[in-house]
C-alpha cells in the first residue's frame, strides 16, 4: 500500500467547494496531489462521470474503499476505454487531486497498470475520426444525413487534466501542456487559478445563469430550476437543442416519410415527419416536440413545437411556447454535419437564442450509457 498526500490536504478536505459544471472541477482541490495504490472491486462506468472503486489497504492491515473519478461513459467509449481495462482483483495506482469533502475519493489525473505503463486523464486509445467513407446521397436524390453523429471531443491541454483549458482533440497537439491559447482563459478552479484556494458556497454557480435574456415568467421559472440539487439536475433531459450537442453520440436514421433522430445522451427518440407541412391542433406535449422537415437546396429544415415546460439548457428554462428551427447541411466530403438552429418562446424569452454545432460521423457506435451523478455531496456549511 501506498499513499502521497500533499501536505495542504488536511486543510482542503475541511473546506466547501461547489459541485461545477461538466469540465469544472467541483469539490476537487486541484493545488494538492494525491497518490493511491490498491485492488480494483468495481467501475461505475456511467454519465456524466465514471467511478473507479479499488480497496488500499493500510499499514495496520485495515482495508478501505475508495472511489476516484474518470471522464463521462461515452467521452471514455469515444477515447477507446472500456471496463475491460479494469477487471476486479486487478492493482491500480492512481494519481490526482484530493476531493475537498470526501477524503476517500479523489479526480483522476493517471492510472498506472501492473505492467508499469501509464494512462493519463485524456489520453486517446483509438482514432479520434472515422476512415470509412460514407455516400454523399441516398438512392432517391436526397443528402445521406443517416449515420452516428458526435461533436469533436475537446480535451484538456494538460492531458492529465489538471491545468489549462479545453481545445478540440485534433488541435490539442499545437499547445505545449497546460498552454492557454490566446483569447482563452484557464477552467475557473484548474491548478494555480485563484478559484483553486478558494472554499467556495456549495450553491455557488447555480443561480441566475440565462443564455437568453428573460420575462419575469422566465426569472421565476430558471429560479425554480436552480433549487433542484444538482445532482439531480445533472441527469434530468435538456431540450432537443442543449441535448443533441456535447459528448455523447447520436444516430439519425432516413426513411420514406420520416427521419428517426436518436439522442446519445438520454437515449430519447425524435421523429421528424417529412410527409406533414403543418403541425397537427392536437399535440400531446413532450419533451422532444412534434416536428415537421422539409429539404431545400439540400438543406434540411426542421420545425418544431408542442414541448411541455422544461430546461432549454443548464438552468435556463423554457415554457410550452418553445419554437424551434433547425437547419441541418452536409459537409462538402459528407463526414460532418452541420445544424444551425434558432429557438423562441414569446413567454419566458425576451429575444431569440440561437446558435450551431458540426457533427463528424463518429468513431463508436450510438450506445446511450446510463446516468447516474455519482459525485460525493458537498456537506452544508457549518452554522455558528
């Protein structure tokens, strides 16, 4: 048995620290180091964090679990990780940051494997593209957009994950570890950012956060959106703006009269009807809406309404008034895919929110994980 800790740890495992945001750090104090050495006896590989439980055992004998955190499911399948590299019974030493509460659980920065080789936090296993070449055009005419869909990765410029900022995968290798390309900024909480020392309030980050400016409607509804713990908020669906975007990897499936839009990260189902120009009176609302789709100069449109109040993303809301419009066009070579959408909702927005993303087809096939916020519980602070 072996274990390293920082002589600061005592200090950080008594201070508070807000769960972040996904790529945040939350509870973790990234200035202090930590290293561990025990047997594996489980993986929780799920959304939007994964966790390795291995047992240290102590110089008195005594045994006693651990749990440190990895990336997301998906972000682990997309970078070739499997729970095939960390069978039970297997020795594992993981070295990282300490979590601020839990003084059994830490963030992974590198796993060292029995035979000595090394994996740090955002190492890539498999390639990050595919090479398969993909038709341009269905048989009828119509731009192939049938294929799995995902958002280039973006991975710390530490690959340890430790210090510096994200970048896209395929442009990680232009910066020099830790680097901050000009214009950025380092992730609030990264090792050596002022947010690192501070104890900060566990409900911190969570209040009054809009990407849209809003009604007083609005207000009301994004307040009650930010008491929901974050835990459970963590795993609640988005919208079928917020959610088809970041990690996971989604499929869409063309058919006669339909396009099947299958969502990676809550496994939710889209139907886009191509045979309807108007939208039924009758709507039963759901999350995903009632869509209808037409293609114009090989783009597809998409729009969309019918949704009961939800979280167009983070805690920003959005009522059953939500409009959506998307644009969906291939790339030139047909592997990236393009969706500009605008979104409005007369009740909750003052003004319109819109935005894009480009999708390549995916290196892994669409297998929606699970999720479950496994994240240790900031204790509240301590009342005088």
């Amino acid at each position: 048995m072996k274990i390293r800790i920082a002589a600061s740890l005592a200090a950080g495992l008594m201070a508070t620290a807000a769960a972040g945001a996904h790529h945040g750090f939350g509870n973790f104090a990234m200035n202090d180091d930590v290293e561990l050495t025990g047997v594996i006896t489980r993986l929780d590989l799920v959304n939007p964090h994964s966790w390795l439980h291995f047992e240290v055992t102590g110089e008195d004998g005594e045994v006693v679990e651990h749990r440190c955190e990895l990336r997301s499911a998906t972000t682990l399948r997309r970078s070739g990780w499997g729970a095939d590299m960390f069978p039970p019974g297997m020795q594992i030493t993981i070295q990282g940051s300490p979590d601020r509460a839990d003084p059994l659980a830490c963030y992974t920065s590198t796993l060292i494997f029995p035979d000595g080789t090394a994996l740090d936090r955002y190492d890539q296993r498999i390639p990050a593209t595919t090479t398969a070449r993909r038709p341009a055009r269905l048989a009828n005419g119509e731009p192939n957009i049938s294929d799995e869909w995902a958002v280039e990765q973006r991975v710390m410029t530490d690959p340890k994950g430790r210090d510096g900022t994200l970048v896209p995968l395929s442009e990680v290798g232009e910066f020099a570890p830790g680097a901050v390309p000009e214009g950025q900024r380092e992730i609030p909480g990264a090792r050596g950012t002022p947010e690192a020392e501070q104890a900060r309030n566990p409900l911190a980050g969570f209040r009054g956060r809009s990407v849209v400016g809003l009604t007083a409607a609005g207000e009301a509804a994004m307040q009650a959106l930010a008491e929901i713990p974050r835990a459970e908020r963590s795993c609640i669906e988005g919208s079928i703006v917020s959610d088809l975007g970041g990690e996971p990897v989604n499929r869409i499936t063309q058919r006669v009269d339909t396009i099947l839009i299958q969502y990676g990260l809550h496994g939710l189902e889209r139907t886009v009807h191509m045979d309807m120009t108007a939208h039924p009176a009758d709507i039963e609302p759901s999350w995903e809406g009632h869509s209808i789709g037409r293609w114009e100069d090989d783009v597809l449109i998409v729009d969309t309404v019918g949704f009961r109040p939800g979280r167009l993303t983070g805690t920003t809301p959005h009522s059953a008034d939500l409009h959506v419009v998307e644009r969906f066009s291939l790339g030139a070579d047909a592997m990236t895919l393009t969706r500009e959408y605008t979104a409005e909702d007369p009740t909750y927005f003052t003004e319109s929110y819109s935005g894009s993303a480009t999708f390549m087809a995916a290196n892994v096939r669409y297998d929606p994980e699970p999720c479950v916020d496994l994240t240790p519980p900031v204790p509240a602070p301590a009342l005088d």
